[in-house]
C-alpha cells in the first residue's frame, strides 16, 4: 500500500463537447457501446494471456481447449447461458412486448396515478 | 495490413498492466479501424446522397467546405464516424491515465531519476504565462492540457502525452515517436549538404520526441527544446535522460525566446504551427528570423496549406478543428506561409515547401518491436489520405535560410 499525496490526474478535457446525433442521449449511448467493446476485447485479451501463461508453464490449455467435445449437459448449459445473456440484453424489448399483452399505456399509468391520489 | 507497432520502453514511460495495455491496445486498433474501415465510405456518402440533399435544401451545388460540412453533418454515416473518432480519442487519454493513476508518485520518482542522468539544463519559466491558444481549450483533448492548471502542472502531463500520442500516432512516427524529427535531420543530411549546426532550437518540442534525433544525429551539437508547457518540458528533460541524452529543455514561448539575437544556426518546429494562433503564427517567424545566425536555417514540418487540396479533403481534415479542440488548425492552412516567411526577412528565392520521407522503414529495418516490414511498408507507401494519422510518403516542410 502507498500513500498518495498527489491529486489524481484530471479526467475532462477543457472544451465544450460536440453532439453528434440530435437524438437526445444518443451520443452517450455509442460511447457506453464503444466502453463495452473496449471491455469486450480487454477479456479476450485476458483468455489469450491465460493461454500463453499456461503455455510458458508446459500445459497447452489452447490445444486442450480444442480438443474438449462437448456432451450433452454442457451444452445445454451453454446454450441456457447465451439465452439468458441475450434475454438480458433485450430486457426492454421484452418489457415493450409485456405492455402489449397487458395493454398498458402511459395514458393508463398517468390515469392509475390519479385514480390512487383519491382512492 | 495489422499494425502491430509497439512503443520502446524507457525509465519515465508510465507502466501498464495486462488490462490496462489492453484497453490502449484497444484504441490503437479502434483508431486504425475508424481510419481504414470507416473514413473510407465517406467520399461515396457524400456523393450518392449527402450533396443531392444539399443541392436540393439550397438549389446550388456544395461550393466549399463548409457547404460540404453542411451537407454531412446531418447524415447518420458520418455522424457516426465523427462520434467514434471523437470517443476513441477520449478513451485514449482514459487509458492512459489508468496507469498513471494507478502508480502515482511512483511515476515521478522514476522520472526524477531518469531526469538526473541528463547533462543539459532544464529551464522553468518563473511567473510563465501560458498563452490563450493554449491555455483555453485542452488542445487534442487532453485533460488537463499541455501546460496543466495551477496545483496540477506536474510532469504526469508529460507522461500522459508521451504514452498517448504514440496510440494517437498507432504508431506510425516509431517505437520512440520520433519520426518527424528524423525525418527532417535525414532531409538536411541528404539536401543542405555540409550543413553543420552547431546550436539547434526546437520551438514548441512538448516532451522532445523530435528533438532527440537532432542530438542523436548531430551529436556535437547543443540541442534546445522550448515549449510553453511546464509538464511537457520537466518529462522531456526526463526522458531525454532515460534515453541516455544531453538535451536541453526550457519553458519558453516561441514568440519570445529567451536567447540573444543570432544564437542558432538551426531552428526548427514540428507540428507546433497550428497550436499557435493567427497574431503568434508570424510573431513565430520573426523570431526565428532573430534567433538565427546568417546563413542558419528555419524548417517547419506542419500542415500542408488548404490550396493545395480539394474542398472535400479541406473538410475532413477541418473536422480537427471542431471535434479534437484544435481551434486554429483551419485558420493556419489558410495562411501564405511563404509570405510569412518573406515578411520575417528570409529571402525569398530562400523560402520553399519540400516532403522530407517518413523514416518508419528504419524501425522495421531495425526490427523494433511489433514493427513488421509489411506494415511499415504500407505506412510509408501511400496515397495522402485526409483523415488518415500522417500524409503518406512524407511530411510537408517549410524551410528558409537567413542571408549569409
């Protein structure tokens, strides 16, 4: 552990940002994307290294990796897994179709709201 | 072609762990993507779509490029370029200031150690005054700028730039980010035959990538860096140290050089033009005129100026100016430099522009790390492309010579 008496580096930049898309919170949206693809291929780097670090010790996990066959458990519990990151993943669109089976509208929200202010 | 260019280690170079290279490895790759998967599609865009609605809005045809930014802003493909460029240039910094953060103190230990192994002397400027062209936006959005704020202008800045314009650069100006520099004392090796500097001066030198090769190439030369910030020239008085140099730093404005009339025999920018503003422009040139002795020459490798282009390249390359805080890199390709040149004093039979050839084959002759022959190939045998980090072939060079 040390003990910093330095004041961390700043992290803006002096200078009014451009927007680039007149859609409201658009810009934010593709630099969270970029941020997740940087952290997409920080991991992917990280499985690399895993490969070599073992590699440098005797043991070819890459070639033990290729050589695994999948049975059956594993791949239905990978396949449970990409299902359940991809249900995440389109939450919203789930949650849309949710309000269309129940027939919610904002009109009916704003209308609950009111209903419950008095009732 | 993968670029796959690694930057030389020294003593004062910030240290990255495994994630942390990542996620500058990563912009590196993102801004080679943007660059040569994206940039590309923006001349058909433009022609298929972006100027019919422009000719449409305003019944006449683009005539400019600021009708042609007209045109393109409103279309989703370029703002999507404009918006991942501007985010990998964000990010870059981030990633950087990740390990700097990270070592803290360490860092500048380091670099005070590396520091003292350097002979020449390092001058900082009592009561400096940045100028506004500096001061007033974080020029290439740097946080925290060149010349730093009060209580946060340590030589961490220095660090901060010397690790993030080499992923700026992805490489392309060497494993020491030094290929302007090289490339412009190879051209005086190979055009002004004979010539032997014996004090050389370069003006706005942020932490001496370009100033070392002077020394290195001229050794027994005295070598000056001067530039406006105080981080920038602590870390290159550092770094030069690291690298085994006698090189002499200073915190000095180009406009006004604290050394007496005729002292030079060479003076020299890079880059360092279009930092500056449109009074400081031909102050500069003056001064270079004064500080250099009869018979010394000036060279500034910079920009091209925007007559030499055609409007649609003059766009893109403007796109600096208003989305990397670069307020004067338009107004300064306006400019007759060689009038500038001619209004200083240099004769003007005296004044031309020249390409002074990329070095980065030497790199990969020189088999520096990650620099393979292929990809350096192809970074010095190209089509000058706008928007693309570097013309290719060469860099664009000023050069005048005082009276004998």
């Amino acid at each position: 552990m040390t003990t910093q008496t330095i004041p961390p580096m700043l992290r803006s930049a002096k200078g009014k940002r451009p927007s680039f898309y007149e859609t409201k919170g658009l810009d934010q949206m593709m630099s969270m994307i970029m941020v997740l693809a940087g952290e997409v291929s920080v991991l992917a780097d990280q499985i690399d290294l895993m490969q070599r670090a073992a590699a440098d010790k005797g043991l070819d996990l890459a070639g033990a990796m290729q050589a695994v066959t999948l049975d059956q458990p594993a791949l239905e519990e990978r396949e449970a897994r990409r299902q359940a990151m991809l249900d995440r993943l389109f939450y919203l669109m789930r949650k849309e179709a949710a309000e269309a089976s129940a027939e919610e509208t904002s009109e009916g929200y704003s209308r609950t709201i009111e209903e419950i202010a008095i009732g | 072609m993968l670029n796959t260019f690694q930057q030389a280690n020294h003593a004062a170079l910030p240290e990255a762990d495994a994630a942390e290279l990542s996620r500058q490895e990563f912009v590196k790759s993102l801004k080679h993507y943007v660059q040569q998967g994206i940039l590309p599609g923006l001349g058909p865009i433009y022609r298929t779509r972006a100027a019919e609605r422009f000719q449409k809005e305003t019944g006449r045809a683009p005539a400019d490029r600021h009708d042609i930014r007209k045109a393109m802003v409103p279309d989703a493909y370029f703002q999507h370029y404009a918006s991942v460029n501007r985010i990998s240039q964000e990010l870059l910094w981030d990633s950087v200031i990740d390990s700097i953060d990270r070592e803290g103190e360490g860092l500048i230990a380091r670099a005070e150690q590396a520091a003292a192994s350097n002979k020449g002397e390092l001058r900082i400027g009592e009561g400096f005054e940045v100028p506004r062209y500096v001061s007033a936006l974080d020029i290439h959005c740097m946080p925290g700028g060149y010349a730093g704020r009060p209580g946060q202008d340590d030589l961490r800045l220095g660090a901060l730039y010397d690790r993030g314009v080499f992923l700026y650069a992805m490489g392309y100006t060497g494993p020491d980010n030094d290929d302007m520099g090289r490339s412009v004392c190879l051209y005086i090796k190979a055009k002004l035959e004979g010539f032997q500097p014996r004090r050389i001066l370069d003006l706005g030198c942020t932490v001496g990538h370009s100033t070392l090769p002077y020394k290195e190439l001229f050794p027994d030369a005295e070598v000056w860096g001067v530039d406006v910030g105080g981080p920038q020239v602590r870390y290159g008085h550092a770094r030069a140290g690291a690298m085994g140099l006698d090189v002499n730093f200073a915190q000095m404005n180009a406009e006004k050089v604290d050394f007496p009339d005729g002292h030079f025999d060479l003076v020299v920018s890079h880059i360092l033009l279009h930092e500056t503003s449109g009074k400081a422009m031909p102050q500069i040139f003056r001064e270079c005129h004064r500080l250099l002795a009869p018979g010394g020459y000036m060279i500034h490798a910079d920009l091209p100026p925007f007559d030499l282009m055609d409007p649609f390249t003059q766009f893109i390359l403007d796109n600096e100016t208003y989305y990397n805080n670069e307020p004067f890199w338009g107004a300064m390709r306006e400019l007759d430099q060689v009038k500038l040149a001619k209004d200083a004093g240099f004769p003007a039979d005296s004044i031309r522009f020249d390409t002074a050839p990329m070095a980065v084959m030497m790199f990969a002759q020189a088999e520096a790390a990650g620099y393979s022959l292929d990809a350096a190939d192809a970074v010095a045998v190209r089509e000058f492309t706008a928007g693309e980090f570097a013309p290719g072939g060469g860099w664009e060079v000023l050069i005048a010579q005082k009276q004998a």
